[in-house]
C-alpha cells in the first residue's frame, strides 16, 4: 500500500495537546488520523456529531466524551477488523 503525506496547519496549543493525547494513548499520531479517516469513511460522514455550542468544554470532559465509550479494545489503524470491533454499537 502507498502513502501519502498530508500537510495542514493547526495552533500551536492543539498540537502539543494532540501530541501528549498520542503519547499517552501509546498511537502515533498519523494512526490516530487514519483511525479518523476510515471511521469517517465508515461512516459516511464525520464519525460524531458536529454542533454549534454556546459552552466551551475543558479538555478533560473532552476527553471523557470521546473516550467514554472505550471497550478496551486496542485498535490498530491497518486492522480493519479491530476497528470494526472498537466502533461497532
């Protein structure tokens, strides 16, 4: 399989923040992004719900809402069947 690289611009904050998420999740960060793209293909469309929002979440209720409904599983980007299992309902 090929790859490509993707370039894109992000604050610097988010970044670090997205940085110390990767570590300690022990994922580099192209797997997380890979993760992202083939959930999204999945699910055609953004793998959650996008909404306007008048309250600004701390970064930990973040991180519970994305994480919350973690089963465990380790998911590897390449292994369509691990993240079959990690986003199934």
């Amino acid at each position: 399989m090929s790859s490509k690289v993707l370039s894109f611009k992000v604050d610097e904050q988010l970044k670090s923040d997205f940085d110390k998420l990767s570590k300690d999740l022990g994922m580099p960060v192209s797997a997380m992004f890979t993760v992202f793209m083939k959930k999204s293909l999945i699910e055609n469309g953004l793998p959650f719900e996008v909404k306007r929002s008048d309250e600004k979440m701390e970064w930990e209720k973040i991180k519970e809402n994305i994480f919350s409904n973690s089963k465990g599983i380790r998911v590897s980007p390449d292994d369509n069947e691990s993240m079959r299992k990690f986003f199934e309902d």
